[in-house]
C-alpha cells in the first residue's frame, strides 16, 4: 500500500532504493546534483554489478558532477530536455516525489512523496516504470568521460610560477555555481542566504572555492591544500 513521505522520509527512502537494488537501479530527476552520501551508494551499487540509469534534463552537467558519474562503470546516462518527473526506483521498491535529486533539495527544500512497492501496488508501479523507459526511449544518451578543468591541468605550471596571481572567478561551495574569487565569501547569494539560518563555518561544502574539484570545504576552509599553497599562503 502506498506511503506519503515527507521531505526526511523521501530522502531516506531514495537512500535505501539505492542500497537495496540488486540487478537494475532507475534516478529520475530534471535536476540533478548528488550529494556525497547519495554518489557513495551508487558507487557502492556500482561495485555490486547493479545497473544503474540516471535520466536528467536540465543544466549541463558540471565538471566535478561528470568526473564522479564517470567513476561508475555499471552507469548509463541519458538526457531528456522536456524532463520534470522525479521517480526512483528499483526491482522492488519506488519512490515518486517533488524532490530532485539535488544535494540543495534536499536540505532545504520542503518536499513530498508517494512510496509504492511492487506488491503491494503492482499496477501502478508498473504503469511508471512503463512510462520512464518511454522517456528513455526518447531521451539522448550521454557519453561519460573524466575531463579536468583548464586550471586544474595547469596547477603543476602555475605552482612553478613564483609570480602566480590569484584566479579571479571561483566557484560557490555548495551549488557550483560561478562566482568572484573571495575566500571570505565563498558561497553564491542563495547559498550565503542558506547558510545564514545556522551559521556554522565548519559546515562541510562540496568543492574547493578556487579549482571547483571535489574537495571537503567550509567557509572556515573555502580553498583544497593545493589551492591555498599557490594563492593563499
């Protein structure tokens, strides 16, 4: 029988459809940003041989987001422009929801979700999983490759440079997005405004301010080691 979800409970459920699957995994979502704790789960499902199908259908994907997609071998990427259903789901269990899958959604967003399980709700599970490969069907596929950012490959170069100056864009911590280079606001407008509610500087962030990689960051700690060295230090 179905179950209403809150916006805790549908990030639980996405969490455990994603532990749970054995042969074939299926994340639907227009948006699509993956928090840590979500990538380790399906590099997890990965490593076990599952087959994992990822539809999205806005924004290119940044840098860091397709190295980390490009880690997982069993993965399959496909973009659908005219995409704003938010389903997940696996040989079991199924979750369609308000959420995407974006690390943003999910800790600040109020969300809601319905969650069906093959048996208990065999029709109307399979009428979605119908409808998400008539979306495949439709949808482009995407090829996965690790590329680096221009800065990035040029890090070894600059570091020989006694002279470097600092960069003069950077990259929000928490979305991405690209901003002015400025250690003491590292964080675009929207995520500055989110932040502010609890005003933690030690609050763990996604990417390093300087070089955009996938690094542990903060505000306390806005820049990678090797970022700091060349422009901080």
């Amino acid at each position: 029988m179905a179950e209403f979800l809150t916006t805790n409970g549908t990030s639980h459920q996405i969490e455990n459809i994603i532990i749970e699957a054995k042969k074939e995994l299926f994340l639907v979502s227009p948006y699509l940003q993956i928090s840590k704790t979500f990538f380790e789960r399906l590099k997890d499902a990965a490593n076990k041989g599952v087959k994992i199908k990822i539809i999205y259908g806005k924004d290119e994907l940044k840098p860091n987001e397709r190295n980390s997609l490009a880690e997982l071998k069993s993965l399959e990427l496909f973009y659908f422009e005219n995409l704003h259903a938010k389903c997940y789901f696996n040989e079991s269990d199924m979750v369609i929801t308000s959420m995407n899958m974006y690390e943003f959604s999910e800790k600040n967003n109020r969300e809601m979700g319905v969650f069906i399980t093959r048996i208990g709700d065999g029709d109307l599970y399979e009428k979605a999983i119908s409808e998400t490969r008539s979306i495949i069907q439709s949808s482009d596929i995407m090829q996965l490759t690790k590329t680096k950012r221009k800065f990035y490959q040029n890090k070894k170069e600059i570091q020989n440079n006694s002279s470097s100056k600092k960069p003069k864009r950077g990259y929000c911590i928490r979305c991405e997005q690209r901003i002015p280079y400025d250690i003491e606001k590292p964080y675009c407008k929207d995520c500055f405004s989110s932040w502010s509610r609890y005003k933690n500087p030690d609050y763990e962030e996604n990417v390093c301010h300087s070089c955009g990689e996938f690094e542990a960051s903060s505000l306390a700690k806005p820049v990678c080691y090797d970022c700091y060295k060349l422009f901080e230090k």
